[in-house]
C-alpha cells in the first residue's frame, strides 16, 4: 500500500502548488492595466500592416450526418416508427410532405410505375428500395414506416410484450441512441398462405440497426431472401413485391427478378452505387422476367435528392442541392478524387487478362431504331452517360480503352481435368513481357466473340447441385494463379455476379488444395456462410466437381454430412476480417490451430489467404470497430511469410468489385498486400504522386510505365455489367424535389435567411466599393494626386524661344495640352466617384427595404404562430438550423495573441494540467491493467500439474487479491476521480484568465492599430502636401509610377512638339497680316482725309462764288 500513498501524497503537493501558481497568476493579471500593457516590449514588435491580422471571420460548417440525416427526414419522433406503440399512419403521411418531399416522391414513383405496369402489362414488379443511413428515424425503418401507412404489408411481424403505454405529444421526439426496454417477442415471418392473402402488397425490411427491438437474425434473412427470390412462386411479387435494405445489406446479397431499384440517397462514390444496383443484376438474376431479344433486362434505377432554389442556396454553402451540400460538408479532397478515374483507367488497361476479356468489355446491345424503350428525358444508362437525344439502348459505345489485338491466339477453353499449365508467370517480368506470354501461352481463355441471346433460358431450376460450366475468366484463374506463379497475390477485379467466389474455389481447388495448402477464407461476418453456395449447390470445388461427374455423387441436404465432403485443407472455417487480423496477431484459436499446421516460425507458410469484398481491408468505413480489421498487422505478417517462406509462403488472393471506395490510394495498398517488401508501391499520395503523377494528377509517360510493371500481372479484371445475355442493363434516373414546397413560406417566416439574402447583395455592393475605393487609395493614387503643377516640366519645351512673343504663344500651347491632359486622367477618378455615389445610394435603398421586409417577417410570426411552427417543423428550417454551426477560424490575429509570452505560459500550465490528468488516468488503468494479468496467470496457473493443496492455495490467493485489490482500485479511482476533478476546476479558472488575457491583448493591438491607421493618414496628408508645395516651388520633379500616366504624358509631349513646331511660320504670317491689314487701314484713312479736304475745298469754292455772286448783285441795279 505504500505506492498507494505515495501517489495520494504526490496529488496533494501537485493540487498545493497549482493552487499558489494560479493564485499568484491571477494577481499578477488584476495589477494590469492598458498603460502597462501597451509599454510591453512584445507590442513594439508586431506587425505594421495589423489589417490584415485584425479581421475574423466565423466559417459557417454544416454537419455531414446531421446532413444526411435530415434530407431524408427532418424530425425524429416515436409515432413515425412502426415498431414503436406510439406508431400513426396517418399523422406520418400527413408530416412528409414538408418533413421528408423525397419520401413523398419515391412512393408517388412507385404508385406511377405500378398504374403504368399494370395498364401496359396486366402486372406489376418488384422494386428494391436501398437506403445508406442507418438510422431508427431517418432510415429505411422510415421507408417500411411508410409503405405501411400506404397500406402495404410487412412479411413478418413480432407480437408486443406489454399494452400500449400512453404518451404525451412532449415526450415523441427521441434520441435513437437511447436503449429502449423491450416491447416486443420474437420475430415471426409470415406463411406464404398469410402473404397469399395480401398477394403482390406485400414487403420485406432488411436493416442492420434492427426492429421490433432485435436484430435480423442470418436465419431470417436467408428466409426472407430465399422467399423473395423463389421462381415461378414469387416472380413478380406474388408473396413479396418491395425489399427495402440499408448500408448493412449493400453487399452479398442477391436479389431476383427485380425490374425497379429505388436509391434513396445519392452515393458519394461510384463504386458505392455499383454495389447497390449490383444486388439486382446478378447473374441471370432477372431470368424469372421476359428476355427481349434485343434489350434483355432493362433495370431502372431513380435516384433522389432535392434541388435547392436560387434565393436559398446562399444559406446552404451555395450548395444547387442537398447532396451537393452533403459532399461540401465533407471537405472531399476533389483532386484525389480526380485521381481515382485516372488510376482506375490504367489499373483496368494493366489487368493480366486485358486482351483476352475484350470481347465481353465491347458487347454492346444491338442499336435498333424501331425497337427503341422511351425514356425520360436525363435518364442515363449506367455505362453510358446522360440521354440527351432520342433515348438508345446503347450501354456503351466503345471499350473503355483500345488495343492492338491482332497478336491473341483465339483457341478452345481447356477441360477442367486438365492439368496446370505449364509456362508459369515469372514475377520479373515487365508489363510488355507478360502481355506477351499470356497471348503464347492463355489465349485459350479469351471470350469468344458475342451475340445478342438469352444464355439464362436453360438454366437448371431447383435446390439440386448444379456443376457450373466455368467462364473463360474463371477458367484463367484457376490456371494461371497457381503455387507454381511467381506472383505472391492476385486482385480479382471483377463486376458482381461474375462468379467471384466461384473463380476463387475453383483455383483453391484446382491446384493449391492437391498440393497440401491450407485454405483460409476471410469475408464480412454476415457472409462467412456464403461460401458454402459455391461449394455444394453451384459446385466450383474441382473435387467435388469430379465425383458428381465420375462417381454419382449426390450432395447431401444435411450441413454436416457436406461438410465432410471438402477436404482437410479446409478445416479452418470460413472467419471474419477482425478474426484474422487478431489470429496474425497471435491473439485468438485461429492462431494456435495455424500453428499446429504449419508451425510458429511462419503460420502462414503454404497457405491460400482469400479474403471476399477486399475493399474492406482499407475502405470499411462502414464497419463496426469489432469487425474492423488491423490491417498494420495483417500487412506485417504477410510481409513476414514472404521473406520467411520464400516459394512456399503465402499465397494471397483478393476478390472485390469495387476496390476504390472512397480513397483512390486503396487500390494501391491492396496491391501492395500483393508484393513482397522489397517490391512495395509508395501508398502516400503525395510520394506517389512525386513519382508517377504530373501537376494534374495524370500519369506522366514515364510514371505510367512504371506504374504498369508494378502492378503487371496482379489483377485479374472483368466487367460483365454490359453483357445484355446475363445481365441486367440499368438505366439510371434522376428523380429531383424541390427542398421547399412554396419559397413564399420562407420568405415570410425566416428572418435569417431574408436577412442573409438581403446582405448578400448588399454585400455584394459593398466589395464593389471596396473595391473602388482600393483603386483611388492605391491604383489611382497618383491620378488622385495630379494637378496642372504635376505637368510644369512641359514649360521646358519654351526655354529656348527668343522671341517673346513666339514664347509667349508656346506657352498658351502647352497650358492647354496640361489642361486637358490633366482632365482626361482625372477622368477615370471621376467615372469611380460617380459609380461609388451610385452604388451607395443603391446600397441606401436595399437597407430600406430590407428594414421593411423584416420588419413584416417579424409580424408575421407574431400573428400567425400555427403557420410559423409549421415552417419551424420543415426540412429546410430543420436542415439550416440543425446542421450548422459557426466555427472560429484561427486568423493571423489569433496566432499573433498566442505568440505573446503570457498566453503561452498560460498554454503551457494548461498543457501540464492535461498531461498530469492523462498520467493519473493511465495509472489507474495500468494498475487496473496489472490486476487483470495478475489474474491471468493465477488461472494459467491453475490448469498446470498441481496438486490438490497447490490449487487451493493458488485459489485462496486469487480469492484474497481480488477482495485487496478490488478495494484497492475502487479507492484509486475515487481518488483519482477526486483529483482529476480538482485539476479541471483550476484548469477551468486558468482557461477563463486566459480569456481575459486574450480579450486585452486584443483590446490593445486593436487601439495600436487605431493609432497606425490615424499616424499613416496624418503621414500621407503631410507628404501630399509637400508634394503640392514643391511642384509650386519647382523643386519636386513628378517621377510617375503608373504606366497609363507615363503613356498619356508622352503622348501628349508629342503633341505639343507638333504644334510648337509650326509655331514659327503660323506667328510670321499672322504678323504680316496684322502689317497689311494696318497700311489698308491706313490708305483707308488716307482716301477718307483726302476727300474730305477735297469736299472742303470744294465747299470753300463754293462760299467764295457766293459771295462773288452777293458782291456783283448791286452794281448790276
């Protein structure tokens, strides 16, 4: 006990001095004032442009589940759910309409294709419903709530424990995480003369949450599906029409005869949808349905999801609709992404059995113009693209990729006795070399060439085995990936329904099990039984195979007795992925049986390793953390069979339709599985793409070379979608749903989202006068600044002129060119001032209406409180509000404040408490950890040669450490509990002094930046002004920045040199004219004076006649 209290004693001192610290922090902080702080030498050694530090900006995030969630069903509550007492048909069709529009519009789709089929056909078909949530509320138990308020029929039924208990309308709305007592007995599926009495009504849930308060049992499962999928019986949905599963039952499932898939939510990625759809088109999974010789099995797949309109996508990250905004709230990395199509193409162009699968991957339905199917406008066939003209039943028009093919060697598939060939792979052969040696040595496995024909029609039917006749593909496999292979593991790339399983057990038994491997077959949980299909009723085991067709064996029913019939290389059943990363973990009976085979040294040595739905290893986001497998282990040990081994090592072969999931870099590691150490590919993107990849994520020539060396001869790849003969073709469409049934409704109750519309144009107009005003205060600066002074230097071109009047015309020439240069720069100023008025005013009038719209908007409300909780209740409201929230993004400013030396010795002590928390935590659980070990060893102890006494000593001593220990323990952890709570309160009152350290810091740097801003205007102010009083003085010679000024200048220099050089000769010929218009004057003013002397001597002459003529007058009396 004196480590016991040792530690009490330690926390105590611990806590004393935390608390004297702390003290003595806050203290220190409560003498501080601004004056102080702004003294502080930090602040004279931050940043000057604080603009850029000062503004933060909150980044509105939306939660990708809640998303997810929401757009299928906006509220959760007990009287949507059908296994729950409180369960109402009516009020949930009633609630769908604004809670759940996809809803509303996938069961309008599947009322309109029944009225359709039934009037076109006499008879309805089976749909299949998928949905990825999994969730109580939102789910597919949502989807059979539905169908069963639509008055469809469940399949089975479980009766309630106990009466229906009264609820209050309050208590509806549940979280689906909370465990419930249970309310109901034991599943029970329905006879088929039950379902006969509900015929072509009924449906079948299949969901990995659960229902009725249980899961749904394998047995159950195998039942519903062995009842949905009987032939002639349940063909066109006699006994059960609907199938609706979720993300648990996306793979290993096989659903026939059905002519309508329904995915509820849009897959991320491709390979996602693949696998849904890939439940309806098994091999000849539709051979129930009439074959049409020219279009085999249209399967039509909708899709749904809910357009956002215009006015409210800027609530929802812009987002056009809700699986748009799903994928945003998700931060994809869109480049990786982009790789993935890149990777994909040269992996499938690399596959081994490239040139021998080309026929099958170039089949393609007959294009007949005069029996084409109409089609929606949009619909798309899944192998083809969008349908933009009139719709054709083309899957695809051309092979994905083109190759020469002029060298393959078209030959007979070999017997299945046959031995293994003999011209193995050699493992250092290069991609050209072994495209080579499969053309010499396999073109017997290449697919013939193909017509359009119904190869289900002469299927066997029944339970009896049926000894499959292999398909080329298979075939190659069980041929070519043998002990004798070089190559340590094998991709099967293959589409579902090839037969995956069936290649696998075929090449197992063909080669490996005769040559004394043990087998090991790693799948998912749900599907560790699976195997058995492919084993005893569909018969690939080459074994059993031979004693069908050469002994007359009959397979038995009994599971025991068929066992038997597998050989010893099989007596390690079927596990799941986390059974096996524990068994090369050395942690489970798996182990230790391997070890008995093949000794401790390699356990793995000469085994088959073949591990089903291998996108798993690495892209099993949706396994649980039990099934999870430790794929750092799994790798180890497979690396260390390789170099152990040698030749005999492990072999390993992977089967998987679709090994890029979600991280294109899956396919790589997968291969990697495949390679020994010494020959791994770089599994970083940002390695890899350093190697292969050029700036656009695409393979360089080099890179693409080498890339298909690395991986040449490990995947086997083989795409049966488009082979018409077997296979259903699905046209894929798009079904999409306004998110708002009337946006009026909106715009009458969400003053959030008015707001936000308002603001976007007015922040809109904003930037732009931002952005104008940035142009006056830095690209326009100097125009902002010109003036006829800025231009004085043009009076130069005067300086030489003598003449003072020719000088003083060259003058008045180059005033007017300033003039109006001046005013053509000040121009474009002016065009900004105008628009920064304009804009303003228009900023001015939307404030105002904004005003008065939510000022309505807050009436409304007021006086119509049923219509406002009713909008409150609606997916969008729900989908804005829930699934949203504002996160603090850590600015420049912040980084700034936390680089102060307080904050960081606040950081540090935080840091400390933390940690000291962590290390008492970890004690208790080491010593808790200790105890357990302790345990373990007594009770090892006990199964050891001991006699009697021995055992009970051991056992006393057990007995009396549990009862020391276990009291032990109890009080460390109220202790420790004690302790860590007394950390968090003082942590508790360091971060809130923190807090108010930051708020000042900020306080402060913000006035700083007050005063920067205040002290650069009164800078710019006083340099302008002396700018203005040197151009005056002419000691301040105007040397322009700005390219457009320098331009206008010298254009305007060239013009005043062209006028002032016709100056000359323009001032001499206005001279003379002045002359010559002077003397005209002149000899004007001299004809005048003469004739008026003229007039005045005539007039004299006149006077004196007179007066001669007066004189004469009395001397004539």
């Amino acid at each position: 006990m004196s480590k016991k209290v040792n530690i009490i004693e330690n926390l105590g001192d611990f806590i004393d001095d935390i608390d004297e610290s702390e003290t003595s922090s806050v203290e220190s902080l409560e003498k501080m004032d601004e004056e102080i702080e702004e003294k502080n030498p930090w602040f004279a050694n931050i940043p000057k442009n604080l603009d850029e530090f000062i503004e933060e900006n909150g980044i509105v995030s939306f939660d990708s589940d809640c998303v997810r969630k929401k757009t299928n069903m906006s509220k959760s509550s007990n009287i949507y759910k059908f296994d729950h007492p409180d369960f109402n048909p009516k009020t949930l069709l009633n609630d769908i309409t604004t809670h759940s529009p996809k809803l509303v519009a996938l069961l309008n789709k599947i009322e309109e294709l029944d009225q359709n089929d039934r009037k076109k056909y006499g008879k309805a078909f089976k749909h299949f419903i998928f949905s990825d949530v999994k969730s109580n509320s939102s789910g597919v138990k949502l989807l059979a709530s539905a169908l069963l308020a639509k008055n469809y029929n469940l399949g089975y039924t479980a009766e309630p424990v106990k009466e229906k208990m009264n609820t209050t309308k309050d208590s509806k709305t549940v979280d689906d995480n909370k465990k419930k007592e249970k309310k109901y007995k034991k599943i029970e599926l329905l006879s088929e003369n039950q379902l006969s009495n509900t015929a072509y009504n009924n449906f079948f849930l299949l969901t990995s949450i659960g229902v009725y308060d249980q899961n749904i049992t394998v047995s159950l499962k195998k039942q519903i599906l062995k009842l949905f999928n009987q032939r002639p019986e349940n063909s066109y949905g006699e006994l059960a029409r609907i199938i609706i599963m979720d993300g648990g039952f996306k793979e290993g499932i096989d659903l026939f005869d059905i002519k309508y898939i329904h995915i509820f939510e849009p897959s991320v990625v491709a390979a996602d949808q693949k696998q849904v759809i890939g439940r309806g088109t098994r091999t000849c999974g539709q051979k129930g349905l009439e074959f049409h010789p020219t279009k085999g099995w249209p399967l039509h797949v909708f899709v749904y999801d809910m357009d956002i309109p215009d006015k409210l996508q800027p609530s929802l990250f812009d987002s056009k609709s809700t699986f748009d905004l799903y994928l945003k709230s998700m931060n994809i990395n869109v480049r990786l992404m982009n790789f993935a199509h890149e990777l994909e193409k040269n992996a499938v162009y690399g596959s081994v059995d490239y040139e021998l699968n080309q026929n099958i991957h170039s089949f393609a339905i007959p294009n007949l113009d005069d029996e084409e199917e109409d089609l929606p406008y949009g619909s798309e066939f899944i192998y083809g693209g969008v349908r933009k003209t009139k719709p054709r039943l083309i899957i695809r028009d051309e092979p994905p990729i083109v190759v020469n093919t002029t060298n393959i060697v078209k030959g007979t598939h070999l017997a299945h006795s046959q031995c293994v060939i003999e011209n193995q792979v050699n493992q250092h052969m290069n991609f050209t070399e072994l495209r080579e040696h499969i053309r010499k040595n396999y073109s017997q496995f290449a697919w013939d060439a193909v017509k359009m024909e119904n190869l289900c029609a002469d299927k066997t039917k029944g339970g009896a085995a049926n000894v499959l006749t292999y398909t080329p593909t298979q075939d190659f496999v069980r041929h070519y990936f043998t002990p004798q292979n070089d190559l340590k593991g094998m991709l099967l790339w293959h589409s579902v329904g090839t037969g995956k399983t069936c290649s696998a057990i075929a090449a197992a038994t063909s080669s490996f099990e005769k040559l004394g491997y043990t087998i090991l077959w790693v799948t998912r949980t749900t599907l560790k039984s699976d195997i058995w299909k492919n084993m005893f009723e569909q018969v690939c085991n080459e074994d059993i195979r031979d004693k069908i067709q050469n002994e007359g064996l009959v397979i038995p029913d009994d599971p025991k007795k068929r066992i038997r019939l597998v050989s010893k290389s099989w007596r390690i059943r079927p596990m799941s992925y986390k059974q096996f990363s524990n068994l090369v973990s050395k942690q489970n009976a798996f182990y230790k049986s391997l070890v008995k085979i093949n000794g401790e040294v390699d356990p793995l040595h000469k085994t088959l390793l073949i591990i089903d739905e291998a996108h798993k290893l690495y892209g099993g986001g949706d396994l649980s953390s039990i099934e999870r497998p430790d794929m750092d282990a799994l790798h180890q040990a497979l690396m260390n069979s390789y170099q152990i081994s040698g030749k005999d090592s492990v072999k390993l072969l992977l089967m998987t339709a679709t090994p890029i999931t979600q991280d294109p870099m899956e396919l790589i590691k997968l291969m990697n599985l495949c390679k020994s150490p010494e020959q791994q590919i770089a599994s970083d993107f940002s390695v890899f793409s350093n190697l292969y990849l050029n700036e656009a994520g695409e393979f360089t020539e080099k890179g693409r070379e080498q890339f298909l060396d690395a991986i040449s001869g490990h995947i086997s790849y083989l795409n049966r979608e488009k082979d018409a003969r077997q296979f259903a073709q699905p046209i894929v469409e798009r079904i999409t749903v306004p998110i708002v049934k009337n946006i009026n409704d909106v715009e009458t109750f969400d003053k959030k989202v008015m707001k936000n519309y308002f603001e976007s144009d007015i922040h809109e107009l904003k930037n732009q006068v931002e952005e104008n005003t940035r142009l006056l205060e830095n690209e326009f600066k100097e125009k902002n600044e010109i003036d006829s002074k800025s231009f004085d230097s043009f009076y130069d071109k005067c300086d030489h002129i003598e003449n003072p009047k020719v000088e003083k015309a060259c003058k008045k020439v180059v005033r007017e060119h300033i003039k109006e240069l001046v005013s053509q720069i000040k121009e474009d100023i002016v065009n900004i001032k105008n628009q920064v008025k304009t804009i303003k005013e228009e900023i001015k009038n939307k404030q105002l209406l904004q005003k008065s719209h939510l000022s309505g908007i807050s009436e409304n409300m007021k006086d119509r409180v049923e219509d406002y909780e009713n909008y409150k209740r609606s997916l969008y409201y729900q989908l804005k509000n829930e699934c949203s929230g504002t996160i603090k993004t850590d600015t420049p400013l912040k980084s700034l404040i936390n680089s102060h030396p307080e904050m960081q010795a606040y950081d540090e002590k935080l840091t400390y408490y933390n940690n000291h928390i962590q290390d008492l935590q970890n004690t208790l659980k080491n010593d808790t950890a200790n105890y357990k070990k302790r345990m373990i060893q007594l009770r090892e102890l006990l199964k050891t040669d001991l006699n009697d006494l021995e055992k009970r000593v051991v056992k006393m001593t057990m007995k009396e450490e549990k009862r020391t220990v276990r009291k032990f323990i109890r009080e460390k952890t109220k202790e420790t509990t004690s302790a860590v709570a007394n950390i968090q309160k003082i942590m508790k009152a360091t971060q809130k002094n923190r807090e108010k350290k930051y708020k000042k810091i900020n306080k402060t740097i913000k006035k700083i930046k007050k005063l920067q801003q205040k002290e650069n205007k009164e800078v710019e102010r006083a340099e302008k002004k002396l700018r203005k009083t040197l151009r005056k003085t002419g000691e301040y010679t105007e040397e322009f920045k700005d390219q457009s000024i320098r331009d206008l200048k010298t254009t305007y220099s060239r013009m005043i040199d062209t006028e002032l050089a016709q100056l000359d000769n323009r001032i001499t010929a206005e001279e003379l004219a002045k002359v010559e218009a002077k003397r005209a004057k002149q000899r004007e003013k001299d004809e005048i004076r003469a004739t008026k002397k003229a007039q005045k001597e005539l007039e004299k002459l006149a006077k004196q006649q007179l007066r001669a003529t007066k004189k004469a007058k009395p001397t004539n009396k």
